[in-house]
C-alpha cells in the first residue's frame, strides 16, 4: 500500500502566493442579518464581548454569512456569450459543488461531493464521484466598532393585489423584525492560503461584487468605509500578496468601541511594513507586496476584470 503525501492540487507553471483583504465595511442603512426567530420576532445576530469596563453586546457581520454571498456571488455571475450563469456552465451551485480543483469557485471556496452522484450540466449528465476540496480562503471579522443596540422595528408582508375585496383573503401580515442601525463600521477579512493570481481573482471579484448584496431580505449591501490612510479620504483597504507576511495585520480589537481609536489603530498596522512606518500606496519585495488605500482597491478590480475575462466572456 502507497501512501498518499501530496496536497492533490494540479502542478501549476505560475506561482502561487498567500493574499490577505484587510477592509472596514459602513452599513449606509439599516441591515438584517438572520440569526434566528423568537415569538415572531426576526432576530439578529450579535456577539458578546468582556472588556475591563464589562461585558457588551455587538452588532455583527457573520464571516460565514459573508462567505455565502461571495459563494453565491460567482455562481450567479452571468456568462455573456452563453447566456447562462456561471454556476450554470459548471455544474457547480449550493448545495451541490462540483469539489473540482480546476473550479475557479471550489478551487478557493472548497467543496464537498458526498456520494456518487448524476448531475445536469447544460443539458448533459455528469457522472461525480465522492471527492472532497478543500477550501483556501477564509474569513473574519464582521464585530461592528461601535457598541450599538439593534432596533426592532414592525413590519409587514402585504399581498400582490392592487385591489381586494372585504371578503377576500389574504390580508397583510404583519411581523417584527431587528436590524443593525445605520452607520455601523465592520472590520472585516479574508485570508487566500496558496493560490495563483488567476485564482485569487475569484476572491476579488466575488469581494468587490458581494459588498451591494450582504444583508438578508431589503435593505441591502455595505460600502468600504474611506478615511485616513496615505491620503486624507480613501478607501480603508488594504491587499497584501506574499510568501512571509512582512507587513502588520490592521486587524481591529473587538473590545475598542470607539471610532476614533480603531481607525487609528487600523491605520498605524495599515502602515507597518518590516518594522517600518510607510508612505506610499504600493510598497513591494521579493516576499511581500502591499497595497494600499485606493491603490488597493484599483488592483481588486484589476483582478476582477481579470476574472470577467477568463470566465464570463
């Protein structure tokens, strides 16, 4: 019996390299994001944090809601000379993902066949066997800065007609729901292990595109919060791409509640490159490249119409 000591990823002739996204997200509205339900109430989910001053509730991003909606965000993306969906084209959706490596969806995302299975891809049927791919990106973050109670507020589900007689059913039916107020600031992450540049753009285009979509049910979608970083007013963003992480991670305390002092201290890690304090949007070397501000954003999108390019001419 041979052992089994390689990862089973395919041989590549590009190099591969880890990427971080480091962002603060603004919620420009209020957000519903489903937790779970209590006597008709939609609840929220929040987490609780214990601070020297005592314990808080915060309002929160989950990163594995996040992660659904980037998922969902590339299964979705159209195809513009096929006229179908990508996930479509692939085979490849939720629940069932196709687990192939060659996948630019499960390639970062990861998936999961459990049992030999027939699948309709455009037409055709698959045979898929049992088969397992392991995710290399993953997520964190999502605690909102400030120690903002959620507001519940009544709403309701009114029917389609434009006109109903007395007698008639149905009637509006009303429920309560919570919501993060506007204005909360998220501190979120994502974290690439091993991949090419063709396949962290993926991650980029899926990033950039989720961001107008997070959220359950209406309203909808955050934006990247611009502050202080190299310039007075830009994006708070940053994009490394590396083999030893030179830079210091601008991750934010959960425990700080103030606005002032987490987007400061975002920006002094933001700046920290081998022990040194920076001022340039770019700052490259053999093992590490970081990029800042709205160069970070420019070279997200680079890699996302790269993305467009490769998969959905």
């Amino acid at each position: 019996m041979t052992v089994q000591t390689n990862v089973g990823l395919p041989k590549v002739d590009v190099p591969r390299y880890h990427f971080d996204i480091y962002a603060v997200l603004e919620g420009p509205q209020e957000l519903y994001f489903g937790h779970e339900t209590q006597v008709g109430v939609n609840i929220v989910e929040t987490v609780r944090i214990a601070t020297e001053k005592g314990e808080m509730e915060k309002c929160y991003i989950s990163p594995t809601k996040r992660r659904g909606v980037e998922r969902r965000t590339l299964i979705w993306a159209p195809v513009q000379s096929e006229g179908v969906l990508l996930g479509d084209k692939l085979g490849c959706g939720v629940p069932h993902t196709c687990a192939q490596p060659t996948c630019p969806i499960c390639a970062v995302f990861g998936g999961l066949i459990t049992s030999t299975t027939n699948v309709d891809v455009m037409g055709k049927t698959e045979k898929r066997s049992p088969t397992t791919t392991i995710g290399r990106l993953v997520h964190g973050g999502g605690v909102a800065i400030q120690p903002q109670d959620v507001v519940e507020k009544q709403r309701a589900m009114h029917p389609s007609m434009m006109h109903k007689a007395p007698e008639k059913e149905p009637t509006p039916m009303p429920f309560r729901r919570q919501y993060n107020e506007p204005g909360l600031l998220y501190p979120v992450y994502n974290h690439c292990l091993s991949v090419t540049e063709a396949e962290f753009t993926a991650v980029a285009y899926a990033f950039l595109n989720a961001l107008a979509r997070l959220g359950a049910g209406n309203p909808k979608g955050v934006r990247i919060y611009e502050g202080k970083l190299i310039e007075e007013q830009e994006p708070l963003l940053v994009v490394d791409r590396y083999l030893v992480p030179l830079g210091k991670r601008p991750i934010t305390s959960p425990s700080v509640t103030s606005i002032r002092e987490a987007l400061a201290q975002f920006r002094a890690d933001a700046l920290q490159v081998e022990g040194q304090t920076v001022a340039q949007h770019e700052v490259s070397g053999p093992h590490f490249t970081r990029w800042l501000g709205s160069a970070a954003y420019r070279k997200l999108q680079e890699y996302a119409v790269q993305f467009a390019e490769l998969y959905l001419k």
